[in-house]
C-alpha cells in the first residue's frame, strides 16, 4: 500500500491509503497566507548604556542615560566642532568650557539619577544613574 501524507489548511496531518500502483491524480493546490509576526526588536541603541563615558555630539549626548556605580568617574567627551560645557542639575560645579576633543570628568559617590545639561540649554540632555557597588559578590549555592 502506497500512502501518502497531505497537509490540510488547519495544520493536522492526514494520511490517507492507495492501492499498489494507483497514482493520487488529486490536483496540488498551493495556497499562502499573509503571515504576520511582530517586528524584530531593535537593536541596541545609543539611548542607555552602562560604562563611564558619554559622547556629546552634534545630535545630543551618546547614550543619553548612562549607568555606572558609585565612585566611579565618569566623562562627558566633546566631539562636536565647538566649545560645550555639562552642568549637572543636582548643582555640582559646572565642567566650564570643554574644547572640540576635550573632556570633563565627575565622581559620583552617591548611589542615584543625576541629569545634566549641554551648554545655556535649560533642557535635561541626559541622565547618569549612579547604582551603589557592594562588596560582597554572590556565590551560587549548590546541594547535593
């Protein structure tokens, strides 16, 4: 016995039985559907990252939020064609002018949200989140 496999519209698999030399004359009908799916996530973009250095460019500070620990330094680069300077909104001591290439470096030893902005803008530009370090580091606990 020849058996042949078909798939229907609903995904169940039918099998279905031949006798010995009979051909299924049965016309092959294809049939497609619009599949639709969610797109893609995005890759990462230049909107949070962790590290210690933020990029201020032409569009605006790269990433806009920043995360790093506590006592860390973190450093605003200037790498538009123009003196910039950053204040902090907490009301650190502004960085002063920041020439094209130079940078201005800040140590945050307090855990928390800290925005800046970019020059006589009144506008946040960005944000640096200061997590607290701890000493201790986890140690996976296994059983027997």
């Amino acid at each position: 016995m020849l058996i042949t496999m078909t798939v229907a519209m609903s995904g169940i698999l039918a099998v279905t039985g031949c006798a010995v030399g009979e051909v299924d004359q049965a016309p092959t009908q294809q049939r497609t559907r619009a599949v639709t799916s969610s797109p893609l996530p995005a890759a990462p973009s230049d909107e949070m990252a962790a590290g210690s250095l933020v990029s201020i460019t032409g569009e605006g500070p790269v990433p806009r939020q920043l995360i790093a620990g506590t006592g860390e330094t973190i450093s605003w680069r200037n790498d538009t064609a123009k003196t910039i300077s950053v204040r902090l909104i907490d009301g650190s001591k502004p960085s002063g002018d920041i020439p094209p290439g130079g940078a201005y470096t800040h140590i945050f030893d307090t855990a928390g949200s800290y925005a800046y902005r970019i020059g006589k803008s009144d506008d946040p530009a960005g944000v640096v989140e200061i997590m607290p370090q701890s000493d201790q580091v986890p140690v996976p606990v296994s059983t027997p």
